[in-house]
C-alpha cells in the first residue's frame, strides 16, 4: 500500500513578506505586494512599470555573508525558505538520507550571468567569478538545499517553467508515498527581477503595462491585459503517515493527488479548450481517489492573461460541468503577482489557509465579468467556508500542467 503523505510544515518567502505569518496576514486582510519598481530598474522604452519583490528578504538572516555571495538569489531563498519549513515542522532531529529535496525553479540565476556577461566585456575573461558556473545551474536552488539541511537522499531540480514548483511537489509526493524516504523539502524558487527578463516578457506582450500597483494584475477580471513578475520561495515539508505518527507532529493537510500533462500545442500559448489542463487535473483527482463532486475550491493558476484565464475556465468547465459554478475558484497572483518557477509552492500557502482555517482568500482586483470568464473568482473579501478538499494548478510556457489535490485533516 502507498504510504499517505502529510504536509508539516511550510515556508515562505513572498512579496507580502518572510515567512507563512506574514503571507497569511496579507490574504486575510488583502494587502497587496505589487509595487512600483520603475525606480529600481532601468525600464526605460518597456511599456511595464510594476512588479513585486521581495522587499523584507535578509539573506545574512538565513546563512552567512560569505555562504551568501557564493549563491544566486533564488537559491538563497530556496535556502531560506526550507529552513522557514523545517522550523515549522519541528523537524530538527532527521535522518538527512531518508530524505530528499526537489525544488523547481522556471530560470535560474540570472543575475549571475547578466552581471558576469557585463564583467567579461568590460574587464576581460579573467575577471568571470569562478563561482559563476555553480551559481547558474538551474539545480542549484535544490543542491544548496540539500547541503544547509544536510539531505543526502534523492536532491533534484525541476526546470518546467511556471509549473516547476507544483511538479517538484509531486515528484516528492511520488518519493514519499512509495517509502524510497521519509521525508521530503519540495517547492520552488525564482529571482529574475532584472531589466532583461522584464523586456524579455514585455516584448512578448506578457507583462501588464497598467502603472497602477493596486491593479495591475487582474485575474479572470474583463480589464486584465498581462502578468506581473514576482520573485520569491516557498517549501512544502512532506512527511509519510508512518514518520509523522513517530514523532508526533502535527499534520497540516495531506497531499492525496498529482497530475501532470503537456500539451504540445504551442510554446507559450495553452490551446483555447484548455485540455491539458483539464487532463493534468483529471489526473490528480484519478491519482488521489477523488471524483469532481469531491472538490469544494480550486486555486488557479490565473495569471491575469487573456490566454491563460480564459483557457483554464475552460478547462474547469469542461471537467466539472454544471458544478464548476458552484466552486470558488481564486487567484494568488492578484496579491503577489506571477513568481514563475515559484508560483505552486507559495501559492500552497493559500491552499494551507483554506483547509486549516476555513478561509478562502479573495481574487482581490477582480471587479468586471468577463464573459467567457463566469465562475465564482471569490471577488474582493476572503470567504469563510468550509473547505475540505482542493486543486492547485499550475501551469507553464512549453505546454507544461501540473495540478496537486490537497485535503484537509481536519473534522
């Protein structure tokens, strides 16, 4: 029989702050963590002006200055992160090879190979850091990981753009349920807040040219015209029924379901019906032993696209019929924006919300109906209702779909 898998514990660095308290204070009481970065960022000739960073975030809080400088940003806070959920969980005593680490990420480093690319054209070869190559493997996030925590199971980065971070949880839902460990730190983490990248998606017409921090990004809403870019780190500690009941903790939520899919349609755009998203979802309830009408919440991945919302309501529809109307479907990334490979593992904490306190965060900016955007997108307040179980999608450039199904342990 598989092993049940539990979450323990969780944490997170986000836009809305370090640390669960601070992301769960933000979605009760609907702060916002976009913000103008125009004045931090040469955004000269791009039409964007908007993005959410994460302001509060100390790396020398989490390591040392010299471990620091030797690691890119999102491996900082993949760092961070892990260490923020292994304190909540109380896991301080573990046995490192009976555990695994799996953290994706949609990038990478960077700002490691903008910076050193300047270096070599102005100083020479001989000044490239020798730290460079190490820094921008997109696997570092995860190695470094495994080194701060002392993990030497299973350590893997999964690089499938906006989906990696809820395919590296189910990856590790996978590890876990068979019993190859115990335990597992799984998630994602991104940093690309750089002149480049914000023309890079600017250029593609990805990214929201609406100044307006308090409603820039606008999921499902009839006005929303692009995402904006977020960075920031979330991690699940994921624990087997039989490692939780022997050391006593406390479980969170159980992971009962996974499901992934690609598309093969298009690069960047999901096909119009939504199927692979539909499939990916299909797939989690299947794996997990649920059925449509088990499923009271959704949180979707709502990227304030046109494309991507109105192809995932389809997708919704498509799967539960009649009953997609009654199921509150919201979107994170109204708050903190779109953190790429991060975006499942933080967005987890709104799912951790839901199920351990009955309360459903609103899509804060959604204000007009779109037609072919009808569900119930929980506008402006968060929801008291009880929820038991849920879907998180997430969804990526390259056709890639990932969808956990979550359930409460509650009651």
């Amino acid at each position: 029989m598989p092993e049940r898998v539990f979450v323990t514990g969780l944490g997170v660095v986000s836009p809305l702050g370090v640390g669960r308290e601070a992301l769960f204070d933000g979605l009760r009481t609907g702060r916002s963590g976009i913000v103008r970065v125009d004045d931090q960022l040469d955004l000269d000739g791009l039409r964007v002006s908007v993005g959410a960073p994460c302001s509060d975030f100390e790396p020398a809080s989490f390591m040392d200055k010299k471990q620091a400088r030797r690691m890119g940003r999102a491996s900082q806070l993949a760092v961070a992160a892990a260490k923020l959920a292994l304190d909540h969980g109380k896991l301080s005593q573990r046995d490192g090879a009976r555990g695994a680490v799996v953290v994706g990420t949609g990038i990478g480093a960077m700002e490691a190979m903008v910076n050193n690319h300047l270096t070599l054209l102005e100083r020479g070869a001989a000044k490239v850091s020798p730290f460079l190559a190490p820094v921008m493997m997109p696997n570092a996030p995860a190695a470094e990981t495994a080194i701060h925590v002392g993990v030497t199971g299973p350590s893997l980065g999964v690089v499938t753009a906006c989906a990696a971070a809820a395919h590296a949880i189910g990856l590790a839902w996978d590890y876990v349920r068979s019993g190859l460990v115990d335990w597992a730190l799984a998630g994602g983490a991104e940093s690309v807040m750089l002149t480049l990248v914000f023309a890079a998606f600017d250029r593609m017409g990805a990214l929201t040219p609406n100044p307006d921090p308090a409603t820039a990004s606008r999921p499902f809403d009839v006005n929303r015209d692009g995402f904006v870019m977020g960075e920031g780190a979330g991690m699940l500690l994921l624990e087997s029924e039989q490692h939780v009941c022997r050391r006593g903790a406390e479980a969170l939520a159980e992971i009962v379901g996974f499901g992934a899919t690609c598309d093969a349609y298009h690069i960047t755009a999901p096909p119009e019906g939504g199927e692979g998203a539909r499939e990916a979802m299909a797939r989690a309830l299947s794996s997990g032993g649920l059925t449509p009408e088990d499923v009271d919440h959704i949180n979707a991945h709502g990227t304030s696209t046109t494309l991507n919302d109105r192809s995932e309501t389809r997708a919704i529809k498509d799967l539960f019929g009649n009953r997609a109307y009654a199921i509150p479907v919201r979107s994170t990334k109204a708050q903190i924006g779109h953190l790429l490979g991060a975006a499942g593992a933080v967005e987890a904490g709104a799912v951790l919300l839901a199920l351990t306190e009955g309360l459903i965060p609103p899509t804060l900016t959604w204000r007009e109906r779109d037609p072919e955007c009808d569900l119930d997108y929980v506008p402006e307040l968060p929801r008291k209702s009880p929820v038991q179980t849920v879907l998180s999608n997430s969804f990526g450039f390259g056709g890639q779909n990932g969808c956990l199904a979550f359930r409460a342990v509650h009651g």
